[in-house]
DNA sequence: TCAAAAGTGTTTGGGTTACACCCATGG
DNA sequence: CCATGGGTGTAACCCAAACACTTTTGA
C-alpha cells in the first residue's frame, strides 16, 4: 500500500464565521456565482491544498484570507463531514468545518478571491431553513449550538468583543447569541468566580447615565 | 477550477474502541507490523476508499471490520487532524478519528487483515505518555476527556454495557471510566430524573446476596 | 446471625434564579 | 429631580454530595 494507489477525496475547508448584527446572531455567507448551485448562498470555503498548507488550521486560515481578506482569531474545528453526494464537482468530497467569532465591521469592506456578493443572515433561520448550498445548513445548526453552548458556560467569545467593554455589553453580547435575557446578578457572580475577566484600573465609560466600570479578558483566557 | 486539478491529502480513519478490562479504562491499540513506527503501537485506522465508502462513518465501520473484525455501534465522529508530518508514507495525511465503546469480549478472538498483535492499554496512562506512533495519543487524550464529560452528563456508554444490567454494575462501570468513586444515592437519583433506564419487569438478579433489580437503556437514547 | 450488596431517606451546602434595592450621572 | 443604566444584596430554590439507615439474600 502506502503511496497514493487509492484517489484521495476532494478535500475543502468551510468557515462558520458568526457576528452581532443589529440584535441578532448571524453567519457570514457568500453566493455562488459558479455551477453547482450557482445562485444560492454557501459558507464561505476553499479546497485544501497541501502544497501551500502546513495543517488543517492554517489551511482555514489561508482560506479565510483569501475569501475574506482577514485572519480570524479564535477559529476552533467545529466538525468533518464527507461522502458520496456532497458536492457534484467530485465523486467524494471531504469538508473541514472550522468555526470562529468576529467583530462584524472587522470584515465589512474586503470582498475576496472570486467572491462577489457576502451576507451575514440570520443564525438560527439558516440553520433551519435549509436554504443553502450542499449540507451548509446542518453544519452552520450543529456550530450554533456548540456556540451556544461555550457562552452558556462562560467561555466567551473573545474574537465578536472589543478589547475592552463594559459587563452591561458583555452580557448584552451573549443574550443575542444564546437569544434569551440573563440575569445580571448572577451572569456578574459567575463572571468573577471564574475570573474571566479584569476591571482596566481606572478606566470608566460614561454613556448617558452613570458611568461603568470597563473590563478587558483575563490573558488566561482571552 | 474543480476536477482535482489540486493534489488531495492521503486520507485515513483511526479509530478510538474504548472497553473496560479488569478495573480499568482501557482504548484497542494495534502494533504496526510495516515501515513507519514499525513495531510500534498505534490506533487501528486504514485508509478512506471513495470507490468503497458512502460516507465518512461507512468508512470507519469498513475499516473496523477489516481490521478488528466486528461492527461498532455507537460510533461517533471523534475529531479531525492533517497537516504536513504526520506520517511519512505521504507528505499530506489526513486523519479523521472515530470515537466508539464496546463488550471487551466483543472482539476477542478475532484479528484482521495486516494485524498481527492487538492490544487493550490503560487509556489514562497511554494519553499522556506519548508512547505510540504518529500523533496517536494525543488523539486518544482528547478521545478520553470526551468519553468522560458523556459520562458526566450521564450519556451512558451503551457500547460497553450489557443489554441488561443493574444499577450496582451500571454505577460501577461508569466509575471504572471516570476514575473516580460515585456517590449510589445521587447516582440512581440521576437516572431517575433524566429517565435513561427502564426497570426490566419481575426481573431479579440474585448473585451472592440481596438480589437486585435488572435495568435496560430506556428505547430514547439507546 | 453475620456479611454483603440492594435500595431509600435526610441533611447539608454550593450555585443559580428572581427580584429588590441603592448609586451615579445627564438631562 | 427624574429617568436610565450601573452595581450590589438577599431570599428561594434546585440539584447533587454525603452519609445514615433499612432490606434481603446466601452462607
């Protein structure tokens, strides 16, 4: 055996990226303008080329740079699926899910390598709307609730906050991704058992009202 | 682009088959009997066929016939790693691993093709040490921690149980996995609540003394 | 009658929710 | 001085840990 006698998949690398829009959770999606599917809205993605990529992560990160122009922080593999009927380009093809949160101006303006129209669309409705392209759907509703899940156990999500906010927008920020209020009280009790975050010595923030501590993630974690 | 125009990676399937022996955790390992970390241990794994497999878990379950024998229930998509040096057979590999439990006795007596020695080994000590081949045991590390935090949460590990049991041997198995004494009153409270068991009716089971109750895993989640 | 495991109840404590209350500031 | 968000305290509650206790069998 050894060498190559088998064809090997065609392997690609799909990003889930998620931001804040307005007041909801939402994921980054670029249109098709090629055959299959030529028109509907896909995860941004690429293929892997190994001559180019030293590993899985940096071959999403290639990706991510040529498709959105950035880097992302925080990319985590979210999860891998393959088969037969993916994708009509090839007999088998292999996708490489990678999952990351951004600031959603982070991205705005840089259009990348053959990519003509970007969106960010609604999480939770994409994830169950099966409207996009290949199995997208079923990857984006398994990277919400991983997402979910990570925030509901205070494990932020460093890459969609600004260095530094106040605990009133950090808890805003996770009642739009988990889409149900918290408790300030308590959502401020766990925060400091788990020392998550640090208070910016001196720093406070007046908005209209009474000014508000500012905090940035512990090094730790962040 | 499309149609392979771009080398694919050398694509494999390892798999991760965790049984209790004795008192203890254990994960099937394989020692490899050709060129790279000949005589070494390793997962069991094999190469993706597109010509043979449908989808990635088809995959997997082909390759466990073919090199231990047997089918594996409960198998679930463990994690994914590629990247340039991992195996010296090709200059790209590709590695996506399977997690599954199973009877220890289930395949027992029965090798596959190209193996020769098979083995059960601690899995706590085989994570750390980094004593087999390729990446392998980092693999089973994040394999072990996942399989525990199931536990945990009470997703019970219907692959190593037997079709009936009792609560002692059910509570006694999951404290062999986790390593750690569980407390019997909480521990039946538990299941009672999440409703993940079923009294099997006028069943008894009399060993030594007081003869206990047999359960089954309720239809829902086994 | 004793050992051993099955099975049950009761107390305690940690952590979260729910909610009330004060504080500081701009208008 | 009032509306608004920042910030803190308290009681109720839920769940699980700890541990004591009863039950039922074989030896």
């Amino acid at each position: 055996m050894s060498k190559q006698i088998y064809p090997m998949p065609f392997t690609r690398l799909e990003l889930c990226v998620f931001a804040l829009l307005e007041t909801e959770l939402t994921v980054l999606q670029v249109r098709r303008e090629e055959a299959p599917s030529k028109g509907k809205w896909a995860l941004p993605g690429g293929v892997l080329r190994i001559d180019l990529d030293a590993d899985l992560e940096s071959a999403a990160q290639r990706v991510a740079g040529e498709r959105l122009g950035t880097h992302l922080p925080y990319l985590r593999l979210q999860t891998a699926v393959g088969g037969k009927s993916r994708d009509p380009r090839s007999p088998w093809t292999l996708s490489i899910a990678y999952r990351a949160t951004v600031r959603a101006d982070a991205l705005a303006t840089s259009p990348g390598k053959r990519v003509e129209a970007i969106r960010w669309a609604g999480a939770g409705e994409t994830a169950s709307d099966n409207s996009l392209a290949f199995d997208h759907s079923a990857i984006i509703a398994a990277a919400v609730q991983d997402l979910r899940n990570e925030v509901e156990n205070l494990e932020l999500p460093w890459g969609l906050l600004p260095a530094e906010f106040t605990l009133g927008e950090l808890q805003h920020h996770c009642e739009m991704i988990l889409d149900r209020p918290l408790d300030k009280s308590s959502f401020r009790r766990r925060l400091a058992d788990r020392d998550c975050v640090e208070a910016v010595r001196g720093q406070l923030r007046g908005a209209a009202h009474r000014p508000a501590q500012v905090y940035r993630g512990c090094p730790m974690h962040r």
